[in-house]
C-alpha cells in the first residue's frame, strides 16, 4: 500500500541488529486529535545507538546492549511516562522470557530466568 485515506504512508525497513533504518516519512505527522503538525527537529546515530526527536518533545531511542543490564538514555525523559521494550538479540531456539525490572527517567534494567545474551531495546515518550 503506498496510500491510506490520501496520505503517503511512511516506509520502514529493519535490519538483522533489529535497528529501525531508512525511516523518511513522505508527510510530517499530524496528530489526530489537533491541527499542529509534528515533525523530526533532531536525530542521532552512532552504532545501534540511535534517537529521533519531534517537534513536540517526543522521543523515540533505541540500542543494543551487550547483556542483560541496565541502559542509560541517551535523551532522559520528562517523567516515568513512556515506553520501553526489549527483545534478546540471539537465534538460540530456546527463548526466555524478558522483562524491565526497574525504570527512571534516565535508565531501565532488563532481567531474564535464563541466559545474559545481547538485548535489543527501544524506548518512546516525552523528553525532559
């Protein structure tokens, strides 16, 4: 599908490493609530490290880290407010089950029953 109700609908591509790339909306976002039209002031990329910033103060980042642990932020958020969510980076048939056993507003910590393999995370929400 290259439309939805007349609008251009945006392309995503993923790579093995689980990093959202090649994201080049062909419209600036508009919420459906309001008028105001959103739109990416500031990105970043270093590695697997990346965020996207809009004009709104959302925040979108995301990472790898090499074993289960904490992650610190690369953008802190305005409050405890937002989204994280983790996958382990493995191609082991048996999975285990992944869960965040504590957040802030700058870090959150990953914890599995099983092994300490690569977490692949990705965080969303307002930034400070």
């Amino acid at each position: 599908f290259s439309k939805l109700n007349s609008s251009p609908v945006p392309s995503y591509s993923f790579s093995y490493d689980g990093v959202i790339s090649n994201f080049q909306p062909k419209q600036p976002f508009r919420a459906m609530d309001s008028n105001e039209v959103h739109h990416i002031i500031e990105t970043y990329v270093n590695g697997a490290s990346w965020y996207r910033v809009w004009s709104d103060g959302w925040c979108e980042q995301g990472g790898k880290l090499s074993a289960l642990g904490t992650v610190t932020f690369l953008k802190a958020f305005r409050d405890t407010n937002y989204t994280v969510v983790g996958i382990k980076n493995r191609s082991a048939a048996q999975a285990y089950p992944l869960s965040v056993s504590g957040y802030t507003q700058t870090q959150a910590t990953f914890a599995s029953s099983g092994d300490g393999s690569a977490v692949l995370w990705m965080a969303s929400g307002y930034i400070a």
